[in-house]
C-alpha cells in the first residue's frame, strides 16, 4: 500500500503530538494535518474571558485584576456598547480611584462620567450580577449556555462573515463541556494565577 493513501484518525486533539512521536521514532514518514484549534478563535478566547471574569472564586468586584478584565470585556463588540462612553467610563474610574464596577452600576457615577446612555452599562452590570450568580450556583456547562443565550454573541456571530466557522467551533466547545460535566456533575470554571481551567 502506497504510505500517502494511508490516514491516520484521532478523536482528540491532545492524542495528536503523541500519535505523531510514536510514529516518528519507528520511522514512518507522517504529516500532520491538524483542524483548527477552537481556542484560536478571536469569539471563543472572548467567550472564555467572560466565562473567567464571572466565574472568579471571590465575587469581590473590588479587585485591580477584575477591573482590567471588565476594561477588556466592556470593549467587546457584541455587547454593542457606545465606544465612547466605555472610554469615558474607564477614564472617569481612573481619575476618581474607582472600580469601573462601581461607576457602570451607578446612575450617578454615570452621569457625573458623561455618558449620555447610561442605561445600557446598567444593564451590563445588572446582566454581569446575574451572570455571576449563575456562575456560584450552577455548572459551567449551564454558565456557558445562559452567558451564549443572554450575551447578544450569538447574534453577532451570525452577522459575521466567517459565521459558519465560529459557530462551528462554539459548538465544539460546548460539546466538550457537555462531555466533561457529564463526568463531573459539578464543574465549575476555575481560575488561579492567572491561568484558565475547567
């Protein structure tokens, strides 16, 4: 049998590196062909990031770490905030030694920040509260699913021009937390030094 008309399937991405050593040290010629990793996806590692900000083991929003995290995610498209206004909001924080928690839950901090709409950071903070609950008290696999229903990402997933792929790969992810809290009934996301595990 000629070697190129021979191919190799794996069901998980991590068998991958081992398959591919295995067969070079009996020396049999292999090339990789790899699907795109999920995690490189700009909407995935956005997703992710919300998951980790609302999944923090402390729900303390007094935090420099959570701060900059909601900095990072208030800038996200899909949540269709006025771009102005979220600078204006980072601005206002900033010089007044507040957490940017404290000024978009807040009418007054809002205002005294300029912003002309601020009903839709009430909303964020409102929605961001809930989240975070759902994220004390139920699984990642039921965070990961309200935070896609409830978040306006799917929609503009949708709109997008490489839709068809980002989707695809959302629903990856979801499948894989499917599949892993249906070993652990209780997974939570978890968060610690900086580094993101399930």
């Amino acid at each position: 049998v000629d070697p190129t008309e021979i191919a190799i399937l794996y069901r998980f991405n991590r068998d991958a590196d081992d398959l591919f050593a295995t067969l070079l040290r009996s020396q049999i010629p292999v090339r990789l062909e790899a699907g795109e990793n999920v995690l490189d996806d700009p909407r995935v590692r956005q997703l992710i990031r919300l998951l980790a900000y609302l999944s923090s083991s402390r729900l303390d929003i007094k935090r420099q770490q959570d701060d900059a995290n909601l900095a990072r995610l208030m800038q996200y498209d899909w949540l269709r905030l006025n771009e102005l206004a979220v600078w204006k909001i980072i601005y206002h924080a900033s010089r007044q030694k507040l957490y940017l928690f404290e000024v978009i839950s807040s009418p007054t901090r809002l205002k005294q920040a300029e912003v002309d709409d601020p009903d839709q950071f009430l909303r964020l903070a409102q929605q961001l509260a809930h989240w975070r609950i759902v994220a004390q008290n139920r699984t990642l696999y039921q965070l990961f699913d309200t935070v896609l229903q409830e978040s306006g990402l799917l929609t503009a997933v949708i709109a997008s021009d490489s839709s068809l792929q980002t989707l695809n790969n959302i629903t990856t992810l979801f499948k894989e937390l499917a599949r892993l809290n249906r070993t652990d009934k209780k997974l939570k996301y978890s968060t610690s030094e900086g580094q993101n595990s399930f």
